[in-house]
C-alpha cells in the first residue's frame, strides 16, 4: 500500500479516536475556586449550580448560617463572609433544600455519614496545628486481623526522626474519634500529626507514636460482611456498654499488641497512654478503667462516666483513691461550656473531686467542636510520657 495512502488511513482513525473520546466526555462547566481565604481573613464560597433556584452556604462556626448565596449570568453562586477568626472549619452547601460537599474543595470530614468541606483560615502568627517549617513525622495506614473474621484498621503517626534511629522506641498514645468519625478523622481534623511535630519541635512535647483506631466495630463488621450499618445506640445504654466491651476487648487483644509487634513501642503502662472525643472519650474512660493494669495515662475530651456505673461496675477505682493515684500517671477531663456534654462531665468531675481522686480538667467556651478538641489534644500531648 502506498505511503501517502496508509498516512491518510492513520489519520483518519486517529481523528475518529479523538472524535469519539470527546463525545464521550461530559461537559464540562467553568473551573471554580472554593473556598478562596482572603487577605483579609474574609472568605469566599462559590458552587455551580445553574439550575438551582436557590443555594445556600452552610457552617454555623463561623458565623454562615445558611447564608444567602447570589448567582452570575454563567450559573456560579457566590457569598463571602467574615472575617474569620483563624482556625479550621467544616461547611457545605444547600443546593434547592439538598445538603451538598463543595465539590471544587477536595478538603472534607471523614464521616460515616454526611462528609462536610474543611476550610482553614491561616493565623496571624501561625496556630499549633498549621504546618511549620519543622521536621515532620509519619502518617500510615496499617492492617491488622480483628475480630470475627474482619480487618481493622487504624492510623499510625510516627515522630521525626523515627526511620533514623533504628534502637530507639517510643511511648504510645492511642486516640480515639467520636461517633459517625472514623479512624481518618483525627488525622484530618484534628491535624494530630502537625500539633505533634509543632510541640515536638517546641520541645513541649516527647516524641511518641500516636495509634488513631475506628471505634465502631459494629459498623466495620456489618460493612466487610455485606450487611446494612446497625443504628448507633444510646449513649450509656446496656447496648451501647456491649459495643465499648468489644470496642476494649479489640484494641488490647488486637491492635495493641499488632502496634508493639509492628513498631518500637516501650510496651507497658506507664508509656501507654489513651484518650478520645466524644464516644472516643466514653470508649477511653471504659477501656482504661476495664483494663487498668495497661495505662497510666488517661485523656476524656466531652466524655464522662454516670455515677451508678462509677459506684458499680469501677467501685474497686473508685473506692480506694490512695491506690488509684498511684496507678494513674494522669486523668485528664475537658469540656467546652457550651457542650450538650457540659452538665454530664461537671457531675463526673464533682464526683472525682468527692472521692478524693486525682484529676487536671479544663473548661474552655465553644460546643462540640473539633475546633475544642484540637485545644485538649495540646494540652494534653504536653502532659503525656513525663
């Protein structure tokens, strides 16, 4: 065949590719830019949308709730609010009653449920959670058989210098979410690593591992099998009791000895510690208190224990404060004063106060926030392994 003619014959095949790739695509709207953080601590949303007859933005932290959005004439929705005072904040979109990610953002709360958009606003000087020009650990991703059957997971921070020091091994602090987060979320939200290498840099902090596990087995095992997800129980019922044994049982008999197996750990009490939010927190206090042989240091951020279960199943804790502050190196409880937890923690504190056991507690202002438990995690990494 002549050369000119299989020329035409490859172009021609070429060009049909190319014709078909592009139908095949969908079209594809104007690129957006959201969130965009100004310079002056303002804040702009946009969402294409135009369709919709009415978008809102939604994030109460700061100040946007379900604040009015205004469309231009190629379809984009756009607000600015604030100033906002630096920090870290979810939000999301209201798009014709429906609640939406912000899909131009690839920031966003891992959740069981609704995932919201994350957005941060730099601070003057640079907050304990921003990324620093200091050494930076470790983040990982690790397996470890759980039980009937299943995988667990669980988020690995390790220090600087870790990979360095080949002898060297660390104390541990395992970190437990709240409910609907998953084992992501105190990575990602909490931005534990970059607080930890923030105060370890600052030398306000020892270097420790930070092991961040799922705390709703039900959920991981419902999932792996092929079954719908269980309804979350209520808080403190015989129900909710079960799942935290299991929840105890996993990580001492499982991932606990996979971490000291997989990493330099300085594996007894007194370099364990254990703390959460929220459920985490109710998971923390359970867990170390079934088991208190296996940490000395306990951190409960909007957590507590009802006093009929402090008289009951604990009372051999709670009976005997003498032997109690011995064991314990810290028991730490903190609350926002605007918490729905609020009242149920000060009734756990006066009670620890009564029997004479030894605590540190802080009361900050704000809710529920992740923006609070960022504020605890500081705290109480300064406190931890000294």
């Amino acid at each position: 065949m002549h050369r000119t003619t299989v020329a035409r014959i490859f172009f021609t095949w070429v060009m049909l590719c190319l014709f078909f790739y592009g139908k095949a695509q969908p079209p594809r709207g104007p690129f957006v830019v959201s969130p965009q953080v100004l310079a002056d601590k303002k804040v702009t949303f946009r969402y294409l949308a135009p369709s919709a007859r009415e978008v809102k933005l939604a994030g109460g932290l700061f100040g946007a709730s379900n604040v009015a959005m205004i469309k231009d004439s190629i379809g984009i929705w756009s607000v600015t609010v604030g100033p906002v005072r630096p920090d870290i904040y979810s939000y999301n979109f209201v798009v014709d009653g429906v609640s939406v990610m912000d899909p131009a953002n690839e920031d966003f709360s891992p959740n069981e449920r609704f995932k919201s958009s994350l957005f941060e606003v730099s601070g003057f000087t640079p907050l304990i959670h921003a990324v620093r020009d200091v050494p930076h650990g470790s983040v990982n991703y690790e397996y470890y058989s759980s039980v009937e059957g299943t995988t667990g997971t669980v988020v690995v921070y390790t220090p600087p210098g870790y990979d360095k020091d080949a002898s060297k091994k660390y104390p541990v602090f395992y970190l437990i979410s709240g409910t609907t987060d998953t084992e992501e979320t105190f990575f990602k939200v909490g931005r534990t690593n970059f607080i930890l290498d923030n105060l370890i840099a600052e030398g306000k902090a020892k270097p420790m591992i930070v092991v961040m596990p799922y705390g709703n087995m039900e959920a991981r095992m419902a999932h792996q099998k092929g079954d719908p997800t269980p309804p979350d129980p209520v808080r403190d019922s015989p129900d909710g009791i079960v799942r935290m044994r299991r929840f105890s049982d996993d990580l001492t008999e499982n991932v606990i000895p996979f971490v000291d197996k997989t990493y330099r750990t300085i594996a007894n009490r007194d370099s364990r510690a254990i703390g959460g939010f929220s459920r985490g927190g109710g998971q923390t206090l359970r867990t170390s208190f079934w088991n208190i042989a296996k940490f000395s240091w306990i951190c409960a951020y909007a957590a507590n224990l009802p006093t009929s279960e402090l008289d009951g199943t604990y009372s051999a804790i709670t009976s005997n404060a003498e032997a109690t502050n011995k064991q314990l190196k810290l028991l730490w409880v903190s609350v926002g004063n605007e918490d729905f937890m609020y009242n149920d923690v000060a009734t756990f504190l006066n009670y620890l106060t009564a029997k004479k056991i030894n605590y540190k507690s802080l009361i900050t202002g704000g809710g529920h926030t992740w923006i609070n438990v960022r504020t605890y995690l500081t705290e109480t990494a300064q406190l931890l392994f000294k």
